[in-house]
C-alpha cells in the first residue's frame, strides 16, 4: 500500500514537489524526526493543496479497494499526507506507531488532523488508532469532523456501539447528512433508533425542525 500510494502521489505531482517530496520522506535505515515529518505535513499541504488527482485506467478501483472512497474529495494533498504516515511508520517499531500518529494529529492544523482522520484505514491494524478516532468526533470544526464520519470506512469497521451511536447524534447536531456515514445500515441498533427518536421529539418539544434524514437511522 505505502509503494502504491507513494508512486501514485509522486505521478500526480509537478518536478518540484516531486523532488520536495522525495527530499522529505522518512527513509528506513534512517532515524525518524517528528520535527521533520511535521514540517513535511505541513508543507504537502502548501505545496499540493488545490491539486485534483489525475488517476488512469484501474487506478480509481486500486485506490477505492484502499478504503478511499471518493479519491477526488482527498485530493493530492491529503493523499500526500497518507503516504507520508504510511512511510515514516515503516521506518519506527510498531510499539511507537499510535504514539507518532496521535502527535501528528495532536499537533497538527485542522487541515493536518483532518488528513491524519482519513488515513486511520489505511494504516496498519488500523483498530489501535481507535482513541484518535473517537477524538475526532468530539471537535466542533466540520471539516474536522467530516473527516472521520462522512465517506470514511472506519468508524463502522472499527467504533465500539457507544462511540458509533454518538457519531450519528453528533452529525445530527452539527448539520451532517447521515447518508454519508459509511455501513450506517449495518450499523443501526435498537438503542441507535431510540437515541434518534429521543433527538426527534426533543426537537418537536422545543418547536424545532427535525432532520429530514431523521429517518435513514430510525426507520
């Protein structure tokens, strides 16, 4: 996966930031500085931000069978950003990946934290990265937010019932179509549909509009 992403992020890139990037990539062999991956974070987003991908032939399956379901939405930027992770974990043993993770997205801009959200699929044995997970949903900034809940399969994959039921409440309350929380329906519980129809008749109680989409979770 990291050779797949790398190659296709260094191909959908101009002369400079493909040599920008390969001057800034972690490299086995040799010790990683969290100083220099956050600035290499950083900087995929100066220098790629804006850049739709060009993808050819079976490339958009490949990247889809990733777990990146709408590469168009990630841009080169945040996919980037993927490879980067995925790299700089190649070079550090596996007891220190959840701590090097947590500090890129702990010290990171929304932007940065909102890539680290995306990615938690793609790393590997992605379930030990759940605490990251669930912090994302506890922001109030959207696109924060929207990283980990909208078009991301790892909540369904990998949230514990509570953390998942509190995703989908949480969408309602920030103004997030439910429709684009991955595995919703195979996800819905008794105790989810009661939450949602709790959530619906306090809304009604206080003369408030009830989600259109109210439905898709109760229903």
């Amino acid at each position: 996966m990291s050779d797949f992403l790398w190659s296709l992020v260094l191909r959908q890139s101009d002369a400079g930031s493909r040599q920008w990037l390969e001057g800034a990539a972690p490299r086995p062999g040799i010790p990683l500085s969290i100083i220099a991956l956050r600035a290499a974070f950083a900087g995929a987003g100066r220098r790629l931000r804006g850049i739709q991908l060009s993808l050819a032939a079976e490339e958009p399956r490949l990247v889809r069978d990733l777990g990146i379901v709408d590469p168009d939405d990630w841009g080169l930027d945040r996919l980037a950003r993927a490879a980067l992770l995925l790299r700089a974990l190649e070079t550090v043993p596996s007891e220190r990946h959840v701590a090097l993770v947590r500090e890129v997205y702990l010290k990171g801009d929304e932007r940065e934290q909102a890539a680290v959200l995306r990615s938690l699929s793609l790393l590997p044995d992605p379930g030990r990265f759940l605490e990251i997970g669930t912090d994302g949903c506890r922001t109030n900034v959207r696109d924060v937010f929207e990283a980990i809940a909208c078009e991301n399969p790892y909540p369904a994959a990998h949230f514990p019932e509570p953390a998942f039921n509190q995703l989908v409440l949480k969408a309602y309350f920030i103004g997030v179509p439910v429709l684009r929380i991955l595995g919703l329906d195979r996800r819905k519980t008794p105790e989810l549909r009661r939450m949602a129809a709790d959530y619906a008749s306090e809304r009604r109680a206080a003369g408030r509009s009830v989600p259109a989409d109210i439905d898709l979770v109760m229903g």
